[in-house]
C-alpha cells in the first residue's frame, strides 16, 4: 500500500467530494444554466466513484486513487465512443464525459504522483 502525503489525500478527498457535488447538475434546467448533462447512470458513476475518491483520500491510499482515477477515465473513453451509436450505457453527452475525464486525470496525476521514491531534498 503507498501511502500519500496529508495535501495529497485532501486533493484526493476534495475531488471525490466534487464528483459527488457535480450530481446537482441533475437539477438544473435551461440552456444557459446546464453547463453538464447528467443522466441517471451519471451519477450512479458520479456516485460510487466519489465514494471511492473519498475513501482513497481519507485512508491516503494512492493504488485505490490511481484505480479509481483509471475507472473514471474508462468511463469516458467509453461514452465517447458510445456517442454515435443507439445504445448508450452511460447516460449523458460530451459535457458529461469531459467531466469524467477531468476527475479521473485528476485522480490519475495524484495518484502516480504520490507513488515517486522519496522526496529529493535540495542542497543549499
């Protein structure tokens, strides 16, 4: 298990933390205010894939948000591809998987980050 930093696990913990904030787009309406379109299965992803952002920050485990980080990025290759065709698993648009790809590149950087040898002291 490779443990994070105390900042590196509050930025782990605050992305899950959005992800799950980012639900309330469900209940905005109009053109000007819909920023992202989130479906049913949205958040469902939003979901359980902020709980287990948050997880990963509170216990500082980088393998847990570099895994999440990954799931997140899947889910938006995946509704991109799906985009064109009739059958889409992932309910949402673009807007939906930009957001996807922003949370798990997020996770993704933190995560590898967190799993470098150990810091280099500079020499004064």
């Amino acid at each position: 298990m490779t443990a994070m930093s105390r900042q590196e696990g509050r930025g782990v913990l605050w992305i899950g933390v959005g992800s799950i904030a980012s639900c309330l787009f469900t209940f905005v309406s109009g053109d000007n205010l819909q920023l992202v379109l989130v479906g049913t299965s949205a958040v469902v992803v939003l979901i359980v894939l902020g709980v287990a952002a948050i997880v990963a920050g509170m216990m500082r485990n980088a393998v847990v948000a570099l895994v999440t980080g990954v799931v997140y990025v899947l889910a938006a290759v995946l509704g991109v591809v799906q985009l064109g065709s009739a059958t889409q698993f992932l309910s949402g648009s673009s807007s939906t998987y930009s957001l996807y790809l922003g949370l798990g590149v997020g996770l993704v950087a933190v995560g590898l980050t967190s799993m470098r040898g150990p810091a280099l002291e500079a020499s004064d």
